[in-house]
C-alpha cells in the first residue's frame, strides 16, 4: 500500500511544475482577449459594431474573423464570445446542407441567416478562468476547423457548378 501511495506522490510531484507552468487568464474583457490573441501571435484590432458593441477583427490561416462579445458591461464583465465568421449568400447555401456540416462538427456550428449569408460560430464562455493554453488551443482550433469548412464550401460549390458543356 505504502509503495501505491510513494508512487502517486511522485508521479504528483512530477506534473506538478507541468500544471503550474501554464498561467491562469480572464477572458472576460474585449482588451484582455485582444491582448492575448497578440500575445498569442494573432492581429487584433478592436472595432466598435452597428449596434455600438464592441468586437475584436483577426485573421488565422488567411481568413478573417471577429470575436463578438455578450453580456459585457463597458467591454468587461463579459460572460461570453463567439468566434464568427461569414461566407456570402451563394446559391447553393441550405438548411440542408448547414445540417449536413452541423450533423458532423460538435463546436463549429453554421446556419443560414435572414439575408442568406451562411454563418459560422463557436461560442466560449468566459465565467471563471481558463489557461493561456487552453485560449490558445481554442484559437488554433477555430482556425483548423474554419479552414475545414472552406473546404467543404468549396466542394459544395464544385457540386453545385454547371457542368461545362463538351
């Protein structure tokens, strides 16, 4: 027993400097999150939206996103963030086929809005804190996973085009 107890303690003992290593962030302001995503190495500019609410502009792998922030109170407090980005209404946007995107990704939701345009977002919490490298995790994925649904416009509109005539 005593040698079950030695072992857990130094196997403890061992993460422990890999745990404290990573630093404990708040994202719950839109200047804290621009901060970080510099830091993080990513633009981030800080533009004020129609609606007067701020949002953050950035860019991973060539394409442009906003983070857009909920229930803040004078850009803090917030309680929430949304990576978001758009594709221009094409004709081949559907329910069906956000369904068909939605059905095979958890996080990275899309859907057709009011004007046709087809949405994407990844919502986050910020109650309490995370870890720097969890933001940044969740950053690098964003960007992973945005890239995959360019990919799979891209196929949709390959589909969808007309076949040249031989």
């Amino acid at each position: 027993m005593w040698g079950k107890i030695l072992a857990v303690a130094v196997a403890m003992a061992v993460s422990a400097p890999a745990l404290a290593a990573d630093r404990i962030i708040d994202v719950s302001s839109v200047d804290g999150v621009a901060a970080l995503l510099r830091e993080a190495g990513y633009k981030a500019e800080i533009k004020t939206g129609k609606d007067g609410d701020p949002y953050i502009q950035s860019a991973t792998g060539g394409n442009d996103f906003q983070i857009l922030f909920y229930g803040c109170k004078n850009k803090v407090g917030c309680d929430s963030f949304d990576f978001y980005s758009w594709f221009k209404k094409e004709p081949f946007f559907s329910a069906e086929m956000a369904n068909d995107w939605n059905a095979n990704h958890r996080f990275l939701k899309v859907a057709i809005d009011s004007d046709g345009d087809l949405s994407e977002y990844a919502y986050i919490s910020t109650v309490g804190k995370m870890t720097y490298d969890n933001f940044k995790d969740y950053v690098a994925w964003y960007g992973s996973t945005d890239g995959e649904l360019v990919k799979f416009v891209d196929e949709r509109r390959k589909a969808a085009a007309p076949t040249a005539a031989k």
